[in-house]
C-alpha cells in the first residue's frame, strides 16, 4: 500500500515536470518564432533581401530564431 502511494506520488511529479518543460520549450520557441518572423518582415519589406514564407523557411525561422534568419539571409544571397 505504501510502495503504491509512493509511486502515485512520484508518477504525479515526473507528470509536472515534463509539463512545466515542455510549456518552457514551447513558449522559447514561440518567442523565437515571432522575432524571427518579425526581422524577416523587415527586411523584406525594407529590400534588403527577398526571403519567401514557405513551411521549410518557417521551419527554419521556428527553431533558429534570429541565427535562422541568417541563415536564411545567406543561402538567399548565393
């Protein structure tokens, strides 16, 4: 009974952590997400570069943040 209640217990707050990571990774990339796609914005509305909102370059925004939209930048450029 006692072995039971401890793994309850502990089944309860291996549950919390993963969702309190999980909501953590969620709202990085979020953040991420929307400053990336604020730059890219930007610089196309500036000219600068011309960089298309396909899934593969929203993927890419979606991970690498601002490093992403560089990353853009430079495979747009060659």
């Amino acid at each position: 009974m006692l072995e039971g209640l401890i793994l309850l217990i502990m089944f309860v707050l291996v549950g919390y952590l993963v969702a309190k990571l999980t909501m953590a990774i969620l709202k990085w990339l979020a953040v991420n997400t929307i400053v990336g796609l604020i730059l890219v914005g930007l610089l196309n509305f500036l000219g600068v570069v011309h960089i298309e909102l396909n899934l593969i370059n929203f993927l890419i925004i979606a991970v690498g943040g601002v490093i992403g939209v560089f990353i853009l930048i430079l495979l747009s450029l060659f």
